[in-house]
C-alpha cells in the first residue's frame, strides 16, 4: 500500500510587529488550562483488575513511554492530576512491555469512576520515504483517538516504524521537517496483531527542493508599507529583511 500527499507551503511575510508581539506575550502570560483530578481502574475483558501497568495523557510510542505517569497500585486503580484545556480530555494505559492497551476519553465534569479496559494492543509497522529525492523523511506521527491524541513516534534513524496501539479508530497525523504532511484513518479491531501501513510517499516539498538556492521570486497580493511591486525579495539586496514563517491549525 502506498500513499502520496502534498505538501504544505508556508505562508511568507515580509514584516513582522515584533513590538507588539512582545507586548502581547508579556501582558498575557503562558496559557494554562484546568487542573483536573483522574481517579479510576483498569481491567480486563472480563472485568478483572490488570495490575502492573502505566497510566499517563500522553506517550512517547517508540519505545514506549509514558510522559508525566499517573500513580497505580497493586490492584490496578490510578490517580493524578491532568492539566485539561477542552471539555474533555483523555488517558490511556499500557502493561506487558505494551502487550496490553486501553484508552478512555472523559468529560471534564464527569464525577463517575474512569474505567479502562486492557486489550492485546496492535503493532502498527510502516515506511516514510520521498522517492522524488531518493531519501527518508525525518518524520514525525501523531496517533489520535477522536478528539484524544495519544501519542507521538519519530522515523530518527529508523528504516520503519513500529507503534503498539490500543484497539479502536485511530486517526494518524504526519509530518516532516519540510512542511509536508499526510493524514488517514485505521481501523484495529484486533483481529490482526500487526497491520502492515505500508509505505507513506512524501512528496518533496518547495523548501526541500530550494534549500541552499536562491530563493524564487513570488507572487505577492498585498503590501503594507511598501508597494506591492517592491515587495520582492530582491528589492532588498544588501539589507536586513525579516521573513516570517507562519501557518495555523
């Protein structure tokens, strides 16, 4: 199975209110959410409790590990405290070096008991390539379930990767340093241990293409401060010219 996608081309600038940006930061301050309490328990299909595992918001998945872990004790009940931004938030649990896996998406306000249930995970294995260049993106995955990303993998160093994920919808996110990216859905119901993704194609990208070379003119629609005829990079050959990068999500 193999995909190809387009690449994202960041949005160019030539001036920046750094001023104002400044101001603004100082003013406002880093953005916090709601600290939340997270009680709950982890059991098997036949509701018995599984003990010896990890419970965290967030993993790091090759390898696997847990960021910011929740307390668990010996009879598989967890506790911690969760920094929440929406109105609803999620933990997932992992137990025999990722053999077993479980997730739960919560509501903030939900007063009942958090219940995850352990399931055999699926190994998901796969490939980045660019075979316009001949050369393994350094990619990174985000692996989500709904509104709940449970966590992240890298392709550093790796011909393939190899994700242990609980059973479930889940939508993947890629992305690489050069601003190309992909996106998909899967489906693990376990009836496979492991699902081959295949090979991702990332188209290369204009800043891959043009790295180290002179930047091309561009087209621009609309200057403030300067004419629009102007506003081309060669125009300030010789002076300092900030160029800003941006995009939104």
């Amino acid at each position: 199975m193999q995909r190809r996608t387009t690449p994202i081309v960041p949005v160019l600038s030539l001036a920046l209110p750094l001023a104002l940006a400044a101001a603004f930061v100082a003013r406002s301050g880093p953005v916090q959410g709601d600290t939340v309490r997270v009680a709950g328990v982890l059991v098997d299909a036949e509701g018995a409790p599984v003990t010896g595992a990890e419970v965290a918001a967030s993993w790091w998945l090759a390898p696997l590990r847990a960021n910011e872990p929740f307390q668990v004790d010996g009879h598989g009940r967890f506790t911690g405290e969760l920094e929440v931004w929406g109105d609803t938030f999620g933990i997932s649990a992992y137990a025999s070096n990722g053999a077993l896996a479980g997730y739960a998406s919560v509501a903030k306000d939900a007063a009942a008991e958090i219940r995850i249930v352990m399931r055999p995970s699926v190994r998901v294995i796969g490939k980045v390539t660019c075979s316009e260049l001949g050369t393994q993106p350094l990619a990174t995955i985000m692996w989500s379930f709904g509104d709940y990303r449970i966590g992240t993998t890298s392709t550093a160093g790796k011909d393939r990767f190899e994700v242990p994920l609980p059973q479930g919808e889940v939508t993947w996110w890629l992305y690489d340093t050069y601003f190309s990216m992909d996106q998909g859905e899967l489906k693990l119901d376990g009836s496979q241990p492991v699902v081959d993704f295949g090979t991702i194609d990332l188209p290369a990208s204009f800043i891959q293409k043009n790295e180290g070379k002179v930047l091309p003119a561009w087209t621009v629609t609309e200057a403030r401060g300067v004419a629009v005829e102007s506003a081309q990079i060669a125009s300030y050959r010789g002076k300092w010219l900030l160029i800003e990068f941006w995009g939104h999500w």
